[in-house]
C-alpha cells in the first residue's frame, strides 16, 4: 500500500545495539517519515553500559538525552521507539517523552525485545504521553523472526489508515 498523505509523520527511536534503529529506519522509509534518533551523552556500549541501563531503568534514574532536532509539534503523528530492558521501556525513551509529551499530537509506539516475554514498555509509554497510540507494535526475538514481518506491515497499515483520516478532516476544514 503506497503512503499517498499529506500529513507529516516523524519516526523516533532510541538504540543500544542498533535493532531498534533498523527498524526505526525501516519504518521511515515506509511511511515516508522523518527520522531522528535520541541521542545521549553517556555511553552505554560493552557489559558495564548493559549494566548502567538495566539499573537505571529499574530504579527509575532520570537520565539526560539531547534536545530533539526537529519540533516535534509540527507532526501529525509521531512514531516512537524503544528497546525493552527489564520489561519497560528505556531510561532514554523515558527521558525522552517526559521532555515532549506535551507537543506530541498523535502517537504510535514500537519496541524491539531480544526475547519472548511481557513487557509493559508500550502500555508504559501510553502511561507517560497520556495519549492511547494510533498503533503499537512489539517485536520480540531474533531479527527477522518470521512473524516480524507481518506485525510491521500491520502496524504501518493502521499508521496510515490514520495519516488517512488526519488528511481528510485537513481537507473538511
């Protein structure tokens, strides 16, 4: 299905290891979106930064992240991602939200997960946007599970199927 919308739609993601920015630029690309990765200054390669993350999500640690680069009020929907450390969200995604959850208009939410258990990470960030999201999709597993394909396209449907609507009330009024 070809993105024909006029609405602006901004994919943003936070990543360890890469996964979640993969898909986050996938998704991008498939939506015809804007990308932007949170940034931090702290750095969480090798077991000492796994470590750091796991604890600093558990705990609930405020952690700094850089200022968005693009306003993110100027999106009509936007498409947030996160890994899952210790069944939630990421310290940085968190970081992230609380600093612009009151610009955010409408909301779609993924997150990226090395094995199959529950998590809270998008019932969590519904929770700190205020906003129920327009889709959410969890990919849990290897890269490129055989069900990872079909929950995306999923997912990126029911972002458009927004888009859609978005640019039909745009043209009512």
């Amino acid at each position: 299905m070809e993105s024909t919308h006029q609405s602006k739609t901004l994919v943003v993601c936070y990543s360890r290891t890469g996964r979640t920015r993969a898909l986050g630029a996938a998704l991008a690309a498939r939506l015809h979106a804007d990308f932007e990765e949170i940034t931090e200054p702290l750095d969480r390669g090798g077991a000492a930064g796994f470590l750091r993350s796991l604890a600093q999500t558990v705990f609930g640690c405020d952690v700094r992240v850089g200022a968005a680069l693009k306003d993110v009020a100027a999106y009509d929907v936007v498409v947030i991602g996160t890994p899952v450390w210790a069944g939630t969200l990421s310290a940085p995604v968190r970081a992230w939200l609380a600093a612009n959850r009151r610009k955010l208009r409408h909301v779609a939410f993924f997150c990226t997960q090395s094995m199959r258990r529950e998590t809270n990470a998008l019932r969590d960030m519904a929770r700190l946007t205020g906003k129920q999201p327009v889709a959410r999709c969890a990919i849990a597993g290897h890269p490129r599970a055989a069900d990872e394909d079909r929950l995306v396209e999923g997912f990126v449907e029911r972002i458009e199927r927004k888009l859609v609507r978005i640019d039909n009330l745009k043209w009512a009024a």
